[in-house]
C-alpha cells in the first residue's frame, strides 16, 4: 500500500488485533500496529522491521513488495523489539543488505543478536545523508525519545518524516477510528512522556523541515492537519495542561470515600466544570495517568490504610512522579476512622515533584460523609474553581 497517490514509498506493516498487553502492561482492546515501510528507487531502503508475534506476516509483506528483488538499506530507527525483531532475518535472507542506524543503535547490535553484523551497518550523525536515487534520506538524532539510539528520518523529495516512536498511539490500524488524540495521548504521558525535553528538542528540529507527511512506528500516517498534531506534541512535551477542568482519582475501600469523589464531582460541574473522575481500583491506571496529564487541576481521594494511603493511590502517585508530573495544582480528600493519614502521606510523595501547586484546603472524612465534611468538600469546590 503506498503512502500516497504516485508515492515510491509503501506501508509493509502489520496489525496485531490479538495483542492484549502493548509492553506487557498498557491495555490495548483495540490491538496494535507495527508500522515499517519500503521506498523503492535505485537503491531500495526497508524502514524497522515488526514484532515478532508478526514476522510470517511482515516477511511476506516485504517479499511480495521486492518482487524478487533484494533490499540495499535496513533503516533501523529504533531497536525496542516490536521494531526490531526481523533484524536477524533480513541480514540472514538479504547478504547485500546493509543496516544503517545511529552509533548507539549499532553498539545495542549484540545485545539483541548476538552479532554485531561486522561490515555490514552502516553508521550516520545529525545532518548526514542517503541517497537512494531521486529520494535522499535526510538522519535527525532523537536521543531518549525514548530510548537512547533513536533518530528519526525525513525524506526530502516526497516531504515525508519517518518519526519512530513519536506521533505514535495504540490501536491497530484496522480499528482506527477519527479519535487520533485519545489514544495517542495515552500512548504518550505513559510510553514516551517522561522525556519532554528531548521530544521539545526533536520538535525544534522538525520545526526547520517542510513536512508533509509523518509516517510513525505506530498508529496511523499523517497526511492532513499536521499542525493539530504537533500542536498537541508541543503541549504534552511541554508539560502544560491541554485541557481547563478537574480530574479526581480515588481509591476507596469500603465505597464512603468513593461517594465522597463523586459528590465533588458534581459540586463541581454545578459551577461549570469539565470533570473526569476514576477508580483506581477497577480503571486502567494508564487512562488515570493520561487524565492526570490532561487537565490542569486533579483530586485525589483516598482511605488511610496502615497508617498510610491506600496501596493503589501510592502506586498511581508513583506512576506520576515516573513520568515527570509537573506544572498542576492538586488538592487531597482523605478518609480514616480513627487516625486519618492518607492526606499526609499524599503529600509527601507529592511534595518532591516540579511546580505542583498542593491546595491548602484538605476535606477529612471520618468513615462516611455528614453536614460538616460535605461543607468542607463545598469549600474545596470553591477554592478549586476560584
């Protein structure tokens, strides 16, 4: 499938609608896409292979493109192995082919394959260039977006960036749907979101290029609105809110801290609020962490448990503190019938993390819900809308 009409470049990727676990823990229902393309001109160049869990499909993809004809380039942009498990087979199949990847990328070569393909790879910096003919490959180092070998490609004659991991999102093709941004912002904050200064400076650099297509290693090709997305890249990779309302997140043991969240909840759209709110008991911690991300302000609810917060609401702190939470203002809602302390014990794994701005009013619930705390989540409603 070409990319475009009269386009040398062709999708020879792969849908895996089986998948249930993308990296062995994000929930993907709608599968996942394995993206890798061919340009076909005087010299032939593959771009990343698949995961293994598709490489009978991928091959026959790839052979059936050739047409008997064999590869002079493997562009390997990133090493994560749902890129680059068919390295091995290419080399093996292809003599002629040669690898062409970053410096690091080159020196991770044994530790995937055992072999570093002596001869054979081809090693290139920012700026340097492949022609293949009429297309010229152009290579642009993306360090830690999000591992440390990564670059990304742009193709000078038909516009097109080759962008790895970046501007990726969970699904599989097949089940696409015109939603690009809900999954894409999932994919983000929880698989590349720690690393907002290094897709800041990807960005600038991609700022320089004219580009009119964006060909990710998942998700869909990019091909209208260019801006939107980028747009959206520089607000997630920034760190800046993309959405004004309020996200509340509880965990609650015995439903009174739950019915506590959700009274906030609607105290708060009664004032105009746009609100999401999530329990950490049954939600995918993923969407909790995107929702975090999203909006500018977030609550978190929580029982005391062993003299502290209950177990889910510390692992979804955690959670946040490893993807670079910044730049948010939280308030804290906790129960306890003897001796609260999931409000302090918040606080603390809250207190280290950049630019979070903790409310000053925090709504203590001894068991269940009565007059005074109900008035006390009405002031918090307050402050958090003033």
């Amino acid at each position: 499938m070409k990319i475009k009409e009269n386009s040398a470049i062709q999708y020879i990727g792969c849908d895996d609608t089986d998948l249930d676990l993308f990296e062995n823990q994000y929930v993907v229902p709608e599968g996942m896409a394995y993206n890798s393309y061919l340009i076909d001109d005087d010299k032939i160049a593959v771009t990343d292979t698949v995961d293994a869990r598709k490489s009978n499909e991928w091959q026959t993809n790839l052979k059936a493109v050739l047409n008997g004809r064999h590869p002079d380039y493997l562009v390997v942009h990133h090493l994560e192995p749902d890129h680059s498990a068919n390295i091995g087979w290419v080399m093996e199949t292809f003599a002629d082919c040669k690898i062409v990847c970053s410096a690091k990328a080159a020196a991770f070569l044994p530790q995937f394959f055992g072999t570093d393909f002596a001869g054979r790879v081809l090693t290139v910096k920012e700026g340097d260039t492949l022609s293949l003919g009429t297309h010229t490959l152009q290579f642009i180092m993306a360090p830690m977006v999000h591992w440390p070998e990564v670059m990304v490609s742009y193709e000078q004659s038909e516009k097109v960036l080759f962008a790895a991991d970046a501007f990726g999102k969970f699904g599989a093709l097949c089940n696409e749907t015109d939603d690009w941004a809900c999954e894409a912002r999932r994919y983000y904050f929880n698989i590349v979101g720690k690393y907002g200064n290094p897709v800041q400076t990807l960005l600038k650099k991609a700022a320089a290029l004219d580009i009119q297509t964006i060909c990710p290693l998942h998700g869909p090709i990019l091909k209208e609105n260019l801006g939107y997305y980028i747009d959206l890249y520089q607000t997630w990779s920034s760190y800046q809110p993309e959405t004004k309302g309020v996200f509340i997140a509880y965990a609650s043991l015995h439903g009174n801290t739950a019915k506590a969240a959700e009274e906030l909840a609607v105290m708060l759209e009664a004032k105009g609020e746009k609100v999401a709110i999530s329990d950490l008991s049954r939600a995918d911690i993923a969407e909790c962490v995107e929702d975090a991300f999203r909006y500018d302000r977030m609550v978190l609810c929580a029982s005391s448990y062993d003299g502290g917060v209950m177990p889910l609401m510390r692992d979804f702190i955690n959670h946040l503190s490893d993807k670079t939470y910044q730049k948010r203002t939280v308030a804290l809602v906790e129960n306890g019938t003897w001796a609260p302390s999931a409000a302090r014990t918040m606080r603390a794994l809250l207190e280290p993390l950049k630019e979070i701005t903790i409310v000053d009013t925090v709504v203590t619930i001894k068991t269940s819900l009565t007059t005074d705390s109900r008035a006390a989540l009405k002031l918090l409603a307050d402050e958090l809308t003033r």
